[in-house]
C-alpha cells in the first residue's frame, strides 16, 4: 500500500492531498530523512504531516520535528492533537518561554 494511502486509511485528514501531493509523500515518506522544498502553497505542511504519520505507523520514528510558518501551527497542532499516542509541541512563544519547553520525548 502507497505511504498516502495508508495514512488516510488510518487517519481522517483535514485536507484532501492534490495528485502532486500524494505523489511526492509516496515518493520521499519511505526515505529515512528527507526535505520538502516545494514553492509557497503547495502543501508542505500537509506533505511533511502525511509522511510523519506514515513513520509513525512503520513504527519508525520515535520524534518528527515539522517546521512550518506561525500562522499554521494552532490550527495543526489542535487536529494532531485529537490523534492518539502523539505528542505534538508547538515551539512558539517568546525567547524565554521556548526556553523553558521540556523538548525531551514523554
């Protein structure tokens, strides 16, 4: 079974991948590290989310780290946090708050 569709067998996805999107989460969620440098809008957040839970599910990850601009994160970081067993924490704040995050694994 493809990487995408594994993960919306599994998970109910907030956005429907685009063809191209499904088709580059298949192509690089298998890879052991990988980089998503596709152009403003075209779905990085969404690609790099689909491929963290497909290693989530291969059981191989134990932490994914997932950058994306600010205006993003509540709103991703309230639907994974409807998922069970991950831990999602949003790295934001002021200098001194980001300090005091505990960035272990729990």
């Amino acid at each position: 079974m493809k990487p995408t569709d594994l993960v919306l067998n599994h998970f109910e996805i907030p956005l429907d991948p685009y063809p191209l999107q499904r088709e580059e989460v298949d192509r690089l969620a298998p890879l052991q590290t990988s980089g998503w440098y596709w152009e403003c809008g075209l779905g990085k957040t969404l690609g790099s989310t689909l491929a963290a839970l497909y290693h989530k599910l291969q059981n191989r990850a134990d932490q994914v780290l997932v950058l994306m601009p600010p205006i993003l994160i509540r709103g991703w970081e309230r639907w994974l946090n409807q998922i069970k067993g991950i831990r999602v924490l949003a790295y934001t704040g002021t200098p001194a708050q980001r300090r005091d995050m505990d960035l272990r694994e729990q």
